[in-house]
C-alpha cells in the first residue's frame, strides 16, 4: 500500500512538473515571438523613415527650396547622409527574404532618383518625375509587404 501512494504522489509530481514546464515553455516562445516582431518593426520604421528623409531631401533639392551651392553635392551624398545604406543592412538581419529584397530594389531605385538629381535636373523633368514616381510606387510596395508581416 505505500508503495501504490508514493508511486501515485510521484506520477502527480511529475505531471505537474511536466505542466508547468510546458506552460514555461509556451510563455517563452509567445515572448520570444513578440521581441523579434519589435525588432523587426523598429527595423522596419528605421528603414522607412531613413528612404523618407533621402525623398524629401531629393524633391526639396529638385524643387529648388534647398538651392545653396552645396544642393547638388547634398543629393550625391544623401543615401549615406539619411542612413539608408546602414538602415538596409539592419532589415537584412531580421527581414524575411521578399522584404529584403524589396527593400533592396527600392535602394535602387532611390539611387536612379538621386542621380537624375545630382545631375542637376529640375523636378519637373520627364527624368526626375519617372525616377520619383517609380521610388514612390516601390516604397509603397515595400510598406504594404511589411505591414503584411507584422
């Protein structure tokens, strides 16, 4: 007869052991989850922000309204200038392949406007405009794929 209560405490034990390594577990990999979706996101955001502040600075250069004798050398520099290199290397650490991806056509992208930029071209050109336009559509490509993720 002892033996049948040691032998039934001990399955209970263990059971409950059992349990409440399962729960532990599962709280774990729910946290776990939720801090790389924040990286991810911050990651996201940081690359978002840094392509939004290249364009603004672009459009503000081609319009003119930021016209000192420095402008076009400004619109040379500004990937590097508003971090949207360094910002894409961090999303190529917690994005999932297709982001990356986007995210790397729309650096291309960003680039060709720059360019068109740099060279001195006026916003409303046929040049400037088609460079705009398409960084625009794939940006927003891009931040339609990342919201799909989060």
């Amino acid at each position: 007869m002892e033996w049948t209560s040691l032998l039934g405490t001990s399955v209970g034990a263990l059971i409950a052991l059992t349990a409440s390594a399962l729960t532990e577990r599962r709280r774990w990999l729910r946290e776990s989850e939720r801090r790389t979706l924040d990286d991810r996101r911050a990651a996201y955001v940081a690359f978002l922000n840094a392509i939004a502040e290249a364009g603004e600075t672009l459009v503000g250069i081609a319009r003119g309204h930021d016209a000192d004798a420095t402008a076009l050398a400004r619109a040379a520099t500004v990937l590097r200038d508003s971090s949207v290199l360094s910002r894409r290397l961090e999303l190529s650490l917690v994005a999932d392949e297709q982001i990356v991806r986007l995210a790397e056509r729309t650096v291309v992208l960003l680039r060709t406007y720059r360019d068109a930029v740099a060279r001195g071209a006026p916003f409303a050109s046929d040049e400037v405009q088609h460079a705009r336009v398409a960084f625009n559509d794939q940006r927003d490509a891009l931040t339609r794929h990342m919201r799909g993720t989060l």
